[in-house]
C-alpha cells in the first residue's frame, strides 16, 4: 500500500507575465483544502496530503490542482468547488467532471 492514497497538488506559481494560479488565489485555496482533509479525517499516512507545487505548465487553464495518482487535473474558482473536489474526489474517489480539465 503506498505511503498515501492520493496527493492534491496546486500550482501557487507566480509569473512575471501575470499569468499565473498565484494571481488566483492557489495558495488560499490549498490551505483550504488541507484544512479540510484534516478536518474531515483523511489527511496523513494511508489517507490525503495536499501540497503546494512550482509551476504545472497548464497556465491558460489556470488555476489549476491535480491530483495522483489518478492524474485528474482540474481547474477552480473559489473555496465551493475546492470543497466539490475534495467531498467527492478525495473523500468518495469521484472525479469532479465539471471542474475538469
């Protein structure tokens, strides 16, 4: 069984052309998806970890978050769809279709 069953990965780059998750809020948005995995009881070893990442190079679709190991990439808007990733995704393994990209 690996270390953890799925990593939650968002891209909180800043660019100099101002085209970047950054801009976007990424940061605020994975603190508060780490908060909801521990809040819910799904972080840590067997369960969720939600990390920061560098730069994903999918700018134009941004902000972006994906998650391993399935390699679903989505994209977000505020803390609600945030929330719709982490209830179905992470906590039922449903891909959010609509937030995909």
């Amino acid at each position: 069984m690996p270390y953890y069953q799925r990593h939650l990965f968002f891209c909180t780059n800043c660019r100099e052309d101002g085209n970047c998750c950054a801009n976007y809020g990424a940061s605020e948005m994975r603190d508060y998806a780490k908060r909801r995995s521990k809040e819910l009881g799904i972080a840590g070893k067997g369960g969720v970890r939600v990390n920061i990442a560098g730069c994903l190079d999918r700018c134009n679709e941004g902000p972006v978050a994906v998650v391993y190991p399935e390699g679903v990439w989505y994209t977000y808007v505020d803390e609600k769809d945030v929330e719709e990733i982490v209830q179905e995704h992470l906590v039922h393994g449903r891909v959010v279709d609509r937030l995909r990209i």
